[in-house]
C-alpha cells in the first residue's frame, strides 16, 4: 500500500490550464521561450498595475467583479507559463523586469494592452476545470482582499 500525499494548494495551481496548455501546444506558434514568458509577465504586470491604479476604499460590487476577474486572468497566464516550463527564479526576475517596463506606460497604453491580456486570461480561464477555476477565483479573491485592506 502507497502512502497517500496531500494535494498542495501550489501543485493544484499549477494545473491551473492543464487542458487549455495540452489544446493550446498544438495551435501555438513556435516561439523562443524567454520572449513567450516575457510577453505573460508584461500580461500579468499590466493587469496587476491596472487594478491597483483603479482601487479605492468604498468599491461598489460591480467594480469589485471587475477587478477580480482582471486577477483572475492574470493567475490564469501564470499558471499557463508555469505549466509551458517557467521557473520560480525566472518568473521572479521576468515579472520584476515586466514591472518597471509597464510602470512607465502611458495610460493610452496600458488600458488596450491589458484589455487584450484579460482577454486571453480569461480564454485560458474558460479551458480549466471547475477545480482549477475554483482554486484560481479563490487565489484571485485573496489578493483583491489583501490590496483593499492596504487601503
């Protein structure tokens, strides 16, 4: 008899869009792999700085979904990312690097750029299970809550 492991909460976000990367492989360009990352981390930093630049103290309930299903499309590229082979350390450097490049932006360009991200997050989203959607909302709902209470 084999000892039963516990399903860690990293290892289920990982399988975030496993069906939607084995669909997605076929289709995808072929791409070098720090360009294809550096492209979700600029994904994920322009979708993170639009919220937090959209925040405030007293949101109403239809800004709140809005910004949660922002994070949620974020998730949904990390988790693409690290299921197509990202690192820990790499995603680490990528995203702090997509950061300062995204800080800059004009707000001309970050509102059609993060529009397109959240798109293909949410297209990602779409392709996961009920679980792997399930642990994504909840991730998604932590950190609005996080970044509400700095307030």
């Amino acid at each position: 008899m084999s000892p039963k492991r516990p399903i860690r909460p990293l290892m289920l976000a990982l399988l975030l869009v496993s069906t939607g990367a084995q669909a997605g492989q076929t289709g995808m360009p072929s791409a070098p792999m720090a360009s294809r990352f550096s492209e979700v981390a600029l994904c994920v930093a322009a979708l993170e700085r639009e919220v937090k630049s959209d925040l405030h103290a007293n949101p109403t309930p239809q800004e709140q979904k809005q910004w949660q299903l922002r994070l949620e499309s974020a998730f949904a590229h990390t988790g693409q990312a690290y299921l197509d082979g990202l690192s820990g350390d790499e995603s680490k450097t990528l995203l702090h690097a997509a950061k300062s490049k995204v800080a800059s932006w004009a707000e001309q360009r970050l509102k059609p750029y993060a529009q397109s991200c959240h798109e293909q997050g949410q297209a990602l989203f779409d392709q996961a299970s009920g679980l792997q959607q399930l642990i994504v909302r909840n991730s998604a709902k932590r950190l609005l809550n996080r970044e509400l209470a700095k307030l």
